[in-house]
C-alpha cells in the first residue's frame, strides 16, 4: 500500500488545490449577489439569476466534491501513515482542517440562504470572510513545509500577522470604495 503512497498525496493535494478554488471564489459570488439584490429591477433580476446559477454550479460540481475527495485522500494518507498524528505540526495541521470543515459548512449555509434570496450579511463582511480560507491556507503549508523546523511556530504566529494586515488592507479598500463607488 506505502507503493501507492506518492500517488495519493498527489491526488490529495490536486483536490485540496480546486477545494480552494471553490473556497477562494464563491465568497466573490456571495459578494455580488448581495451587491445586485440592492440593484433596481431588472438589473437585480437578471445579475441575480445568472449568479446563483454560477454559484450552484462552482458550489456542487467543484467545491463539494474537491472537498469530499481531498479529505478522503487525507484519511487514506493517514492510514498508509499513521505515525504522522502523533507529530505536533499535523495535530495542529488538522486543527486547521477542522477549521477549514467548519468555513466550509458556514459558507454552505450562506449559499443556501444567498439561493433563496435571504440576504443576511452585508457584501463588506462577504470581503471578510473571502479571507478566512487564505488564512487557513496559509498556516497549512507553513505547517507542512516548515514541519521539522522549529519556524513552523513562527509561520503560525505569522498567520495572524497576515490576518491582521488582510483585514487592514480590506478597510482601506472599503475607504476608497466608500470615496469613488467606481474603484
């Protein structure tokens, strides 16, 4: 099985890679719908439409099944080697994983709500919450890059660093839009 081993991390990380996508991608979508719910008729109907419609299709032909089959391979890996859960950077890699389970799950309420044109956030916190997967990305691949270094603590600890300055940069960005609707 250990022969196999190379090619299911491939796999794993080719699916963690369009998990992401999905991830990185559909708060953009949620950003626009919100956008365009505001939108005089027929604009909002028309920019409302066509939206869920890429969302429904991102959502369950790319981000679901990425997400089922990346967390598969994952489970698979850790059966080929499970000496690797006693090693403190993939405790707290899966930490980051259930992390990213649970951004996820919020995301697909947000999708279900968003579907039925329940509009519960405004499209300023959607720009937030687009950061929370590139957090998460982040803190992963310093943990599994750095992981026989004793920088992956830093790494970490650089992570919120970068959460900090990600939410700064999306207030200024919201000062400028705020200033010139048009940027």
């Amino acid at each position: 099985m250990s022969n196999y081993y190379d090619y299911i991390k491939a796999l794993h990380l080719i699916f963690v890679i369009t998990w992401f996508a999905g991830l990185f991608y559909i708060p953009r979508l949620f950003v626009y719908q919100i956008e365009a719910f505001y939108k005089s008729s027929p604009e909002r109907e028309i920019l409302g439409k066509q939206l869920k419609l890429m969302a429904k299709r991102l959502w369950f032909i790319i981000t679901w099944p990425s997400a089922i089959l990346a967390v598969s391979f994952a489970l698979f890996l850790l059966l080929i080697r499970p000496f690797y859960i006693e090693e403190g950077w993939m405790q707290i890699k899966l930490c980051f994983v259930v992390l990213l389970v649970l951004y996820h799950l919020k995301t697909h309420q947000i999708f279900k709500q968003l579907q039925k044109d329940e509009v519960k956030y405004t499209s300023n916190f959607m720009r937030l919450w687009n950061e929370g997967a590139t957090i998460i990305l982040f803190a992963v691949v310093f943990l599994v890059i750095l992981r026989h270094s004793i920088n992956w603590i830093f790494g970490v600890l650089g992570i919120f660093g970068l959460a900090v300055f990600l939410m700064l940069g999306i207030k200024v960005y919201k000062r400028i839009r705020d200033k010139n609707p048009n940027a």
